[in-house]
C-alpha cells in the first residue's frame, strides 16, 4: 500500500519540473468508498488573510522522495532512491504559468520551509495544510465504473481516502501523469 496516497499532494512535486496534469480511469472499485479527495489551493491562497500572504511571499520549500516517506510513515528511502530523487526546491507561492493566480504549494512531500528554524517551518506547513483542507475548498470524487478524471496538479492537492476495506476489496485505477514546467 502508498501511504503517502493517503496525504494530501501534488504528484511528481519532489521532481525539478513537476506534474502539470494527472488522469485516473477506474477500473475496477470497491461495492463503496475509495474515493479521491481533492484541495484547491488557489482558493485557500485567496482566502488568507494580508498577513500570511505578505508572511509566506517569496518562501521556499524543499520537496524530496526521503520527505514523502517519512512523513506517510512509510520505509525510509534507500540510498539509491535518495541519488535518484534528490531533493528540490519551489516556492511556497506557485504562480500558475496560464492564468497568473497564485495557490499554496505544500503537501506531503514537503519536508522543510528554507531559512526558517525546524519548529516554525513545521508549525507554518501544519497550519497551511490545514487551512487548505478545509470543507470551502474540497471535493470529493466518489468513483463510479469507468469514471476518467484528470486535473492540474499547479492547483489542486488529492489524496485517497481509506473508506473501503482495502484488505478484502480492491480499488484500481490506472494513471497518466503528464510533465509541466518548473514552478514559479
């Protein structure tokens, strides 16, 4: 099982040109439940208050295959993972390439906010994450057979939601994800 499909994120984020889309098509799912939770974030950027947005303007955050893991409590990465995903750095505030809003860009990928101490850097992605996934900017998909759905990973965190039995009933999904361009 990916633990870290159980988190909100965007995928690919630990990568230095992360997801621009991705697209689910259900195979096969359980009699009920599975569903996909998503988070949009240009929506919660616009609904912080002056304050948070002046306080995280022009922050970075480091996103890396090693964070994921911990953070879903998953096994460490490997070494060779390690060298084969290191980590990357991208603004707090993403900049959408075609329509010039900005969202918060975190998830679980996210190990730490650049230049701040480790307790501040934790408490402002808890805060920001919680305040991203608050009823007013969430959806969620309750999948049907054949069901194909796809979005922008530069404003939407998902996640997968542990309702079904997951060890008697099966949940499969294929994914295409798409390349994007680096954040801005």
């Amino acid at each position: 099982v990916a633990l870290g499909n159980y988190f909100f994120h965007t995928d690919k984020s630990y990568h230095d040109i992360p997801s621009l889309m991705t697209m689910l098509h259900a195979i096969e799912l359980p009699p009920s439940g599975g569903d996909t939770q998503f988070a949009n974030t240009q929506m919660a950027y616009d609904a912080l208050s002056p304050e948070m947005k002046a306080r995280i303007s022009g922050l970075k955050a480091e996103h890396s295959w090693e964070a994921s893991r911990r953070n879903s409590g998953a096994p460490p990465a490997t070494e060779e993972q390690k060298r084969e995903r290191p980590p990357v750095v991208h603004p707090i505030v993403r900049t959408h390439p075609d329509t010039g809003r900005k969202s918060i860009y975190l998830g679980n990928h996210v190990s730490h906010i650049l230049g701040l101490p480790a307790a501040e850097s934790d408490a402002l992605i808890a805060q920001l994450m919680e305040h991203v996934g608050q009823p007013q900017f969430t959806y969620t998909h309750q999948w049907r057979d054949g069901d194909y759905v796809m979005w922008d990973n530069r404003c939407l965190l998902h996640r997968a939601l542990r309702n079904y039995e997951m060890a008697t009933q099966r949940r499969v999904l294929h994914r295409t994800v798409i390349i994007g361009t680096a954040p801005y």
